[in-house]
C-alpha cells in the first residue's frame, strides 16, 4: 500500500492513521541514515 502525504497538513496526530505515522518514522530513520552516510538524494 502506498501512502501519499502530499498536501496534508500535520496539525496533531489524531489527523493520521497508526499506518502513516509509522510510515513517518520509518522515512525519518531512512532520511537520517541516508544524511549520516552522505548519500542523501532528493525525493
């Protein structure tokens, strides 16, 4: 499933689903890692 957070407003997590906060934790920790090792890229 892919989840499209385009155009959305992050106000409070109440706003999102438990699928699209993980989604966000998870691209954070990638962003982080990719930052880390120089190899970042636009997305």
């Amino acid at each position: 499933m892919v989840i499209s957070l385009k155009n959305r407003n992050f106000l409070k997590l109440l706003d999102y689903t438990p699928a699209e906060i993980q989604h966000l934790i998870d691209l954070a920790i990638e962003l982080k890692a990719a930052k880390k090792a120089g190899c970042e890229s636009k997305r």
